[in-house]
C-alpha cells in the first residue's frame, strides 16, 4: 500500500516508521520543515523513542519511508491516510480544533476516490461522525461511504515505547459504516503485529467497537479511570498522612484482593493524555462530577505537595527550592502538563526561591521554559522529588548540600537515604 501520515510528531512518526516496516510506501507530512529534513536524512528529530533511530536508518535509504511537507504530494496516491494531529484543550475543557481543522481541509482539497481515511487523535465523541466528515466531503466533493472511507482508531501507545505498545493493545476501530469497518480492519491488519494475550477475552489483533462514537468514548474512558483512579488514590493519601497511616501498605493491601486496582499517589499527573482527556469527556458530559472532582484534586497535588515543604521546613520566604524534574515522567523529555509547573508556582507564591533540575534537559532549555537552572552540587535548602527519573533513586545529602527537609513526590527514595535530613512522602506522616 501508499500510506500518507499527517503530523510526525512523538506518535505519528513511529506509526509511519511501522507502517514501513511492514514493507508499505509511506510518506510523512509534516508544516515544519526542519523536521522534514531531518528524517529525510534518517535522523531522529526527537530523542527517547526507543529503536526509532536504528528503523529509521534502515528505511529511509531502502526509499520505503519519505517525509515532506506538501498535502498535494502525499494524499493523491494514498491508499490510506492516517491522521495523528495535536488537539489542544483548555482548562474549561473546550478542545481547540485549529491545528486539526487545518490538517482536516488541506487534506480535503487532495482528497481521492478510494482512500481510507483513519484520525487517531484522540476526540470528543462524535468528532468523526459531525465534524470531520460534512469537513471532508465539502472540502472533496467526494461522499464517504461510496467514494472514501472514514474511520476512527484512536491511539493506545505511550512516548518512549510506541513499537511495543503497538504490539501489546488491541487496535480499537470504529468506522461509519460496515464497508469502512472491512476496510479499517485490512488495512491495519496489514501494518500491525500482535503480541499473544491469553488474559484477553478474544484474541488480540483489531477490534472493532462498531461505530466511531464507540471508539472515541472508549479511548476517553481508558485514561479518564485512570485520572479518577489516581484522584482517589490521592485523597486516601491525604487522609492516610492526617491520620498517620501508611497509604502504601493499605493500598498494597487492598489490591491484594482482584477488585481493587488503586493506583499510586503523587505530586502531579502530567503528560499529554490523562490531564487532558478527562476534559475532552467533560465537553461531552458535563454533569459527570466524579470525572471533575478527580480532575482538580489531581491539579492539586503540586500546590498541596509544597504545603507538605512548608510544613516540615517552616516559611519557605527566601529559601533555595530544588524542584527535581521539570519532565512530566521519567526518562521521558517531555513537559506536558507537567507537575514543575505548579510546584514552582507554589513555591514562588509561598516566597521561596524555585529552582528546577532534570538530567534530561540542559541549562539553557530549563531557562527558555522560564526555570532558574539548578545543577547537583549547588547549595540548597530544601528539594521536592517531581519527576522519578531514574538518576534520581540514588540521590543523598552530599548532591544537595546544605538541604534540610526532602519531599520525595515520586516515592523513589528512602528516608533512609537522608541521615540528618527530614524526609516526607506523599501518604505517610
């Protein structure tokens, strides 16, 4: 087949880069043209996705995989066009579809007989069905469902390991009628490998959920109960430090038995997908109050995290502040939604002196995203754990000297690790 995959970001790229490997012809588009080039040279253009580079030596030079930033060149010979375009929202959860519009009427004006059209983006329900489609037929002249096909598959796969996600998670579909299910199905049976499910009720491979409306709420369900679920398990940690339980004991206790799934607690939930999506459900359902208290307890548990500081160092007025972090998730270069944010804006608005640290990003790219750099070694006062990236499991006194109280926001240390200084977790007195 001729694959088109519009937008080669974090997502998009690696789809292309399977869908070649596979052995199609893919041809990327992409408004930046820095990033055109850079693949089309067989350079990542972004670091931490794992074996992107290697494939992408691989099948740029066999001609299989080709970047470009022209609507006209990519989608005329299209079997398939594959859209994986950012959809921003607001925190009143109105999406903004500019980006998306956009992508949506160029693609329109090159739009041919006979191609499947599949967004992956995650949508509001009945995105496909109401927006993009009367978009895609204005735009053609063409109809969908006799003369192009229009599906929904939203994507399940996390930054830094798309390729293995992509071969563990069923491939949800939802398409607007039976023929764009069939061809939905082929087609992504033809780009896809599955890895063996045996705890799956049915095998793994491509599902079809039957309509676009389905496909689009399951992709929020998923990561909404993820929000909710981590909201809840935030508020027992709250409750847990006032009472003086140990959250972690009771939580491993409780999923002990095979109903309860309680997640983790933390300073923040950052990244593209579970502080978003949430919202993206409550432009659909707005009366869904579980989602909305959950949404805002988890926005803030940065604020409520530097609470913690205070009270275990005193007025924070003047004090040296190591936020360690700024990415939203360790080992991931990425700053969405991240937890630094708000805990910089706690600390500045308690009159402490914010300083951000992360092994992942250099001095000068902290201060362009508005951070006064700290390096390891430097004097401190206090340090509030943000992201747990790896290099920070082993972190002591010695890398923060003169620090006095830490906040382990990740649960990646031990207070065992601090002689001489007051360690505190999220959950525990």
């Amino acid at each position: 087949m001729k694959i088109a995959v519009i937008a080669l970001g974090k997502i998009g790229l690696p789809l292309a880069v399977q869908f070649a490997s596979k052995g199609h012809e893919v041809l990327g588009v992409d408004v930046n043209a820095d990033v055109v080039a850079q693949i089309n040279a067989g350079q990542e253009p972004f670091p931490g996705e794992a074996h992107l580079q290697e494939k992408l030596a691989e099948l740029v030079p066999s001609g299989r995989l080709r970047a470009t930033t022209s609507y006209a060149e990519a989608v005329p010979e299209a079997d398939a066009v594959v859209l994986v375009v950012p959809l921003f929202v607001d925190d009143q959860a109105r999406p903004d579809f500019g980006w998306m519009d956009a992508a949506t009427v160029e693609l329109a004006r090159h739009l041919r007989p006979g191609t499947l059209v599949s967004y992956e983006t995650t949508l509001p329900v009945g995105t496909t069905r109401n927006r993009w489609k009367p978009m895609l037929e204005e735009g053609s002249g063409l109809s969908e469902g006799t003369d192009f096909h229009l599906v929904f598959s939203p994507e399940r796969v996390l930054t830094g390991r798309v390729f293995e996600d992509l071969r563990k998670y069923p491939k949800l579909i939802g398409a607007l009628s039976e023929t764009g299910a069939a061809k939905a199905t082929e087609f992504y049976e033809a780009v896809l490998d599955f890895d063996e499910r045996p705890d799956l009720a049915r095998p793994n491979g491509v599902w079809d959920l039957g309509s676009a409306e389905a496909s689009e709420l399951a992709k929020l369900a998923e990561t909404t109960y993820r929000d909710v679920n981590i909201g809840l398990a935030n508020q027992f940690a709250r409750y847990a430090a006032t009472a003086g339980i140990d959250i972690y004991q009771v939580i491993e206790a409780s999923n002990s038995q095979p109903y309860s799934h309680i997640h983790q607690p933390g300073i923040a939930v950052g990244g593209h997908c579970i502080p978003v999506y949430p919202r993206l459900y409550l432009w659909n359902d707005p009366e869904a109050t579980v989602v909305r208290a959950a949404r805002e307890a988890n926005a803030g548990m940065p604020d409520y995290t530097i609470g913690l500081l205070e009270g275990a160092f005193g007025d924070l007025a003047g004090a040296r502040v190591v936020v360690l972090g700024a990415a939203y998730r360790g080992g991931v270069k990425e700053t969405a939604f991240s937890g630094v944010f708000g805990a910089v804006e706690a600390i500045t608005a308690r009159g402490g002196k914010a300083l951000v640290h992360d092994p992942l990003y250099r001095d000068e790219e902290l201060a362009q995203l508005g951070f006064a750099p700290y390096q390891l070694g430097e004097p401190a006062d206090a340090a509030v754990v943000q992201a747990n990236h790896a290099e920070y499991r082993d972190l002591g006194p010695a890398d923060l000297p003169g620090v006095k109280v830490f906040i382990d926001g990740r649960r990646i240390s031990s207070g065992e690790q601090w002689p001489g200084v007051t360690y505190r977790v999220i959950g525990k007195a």
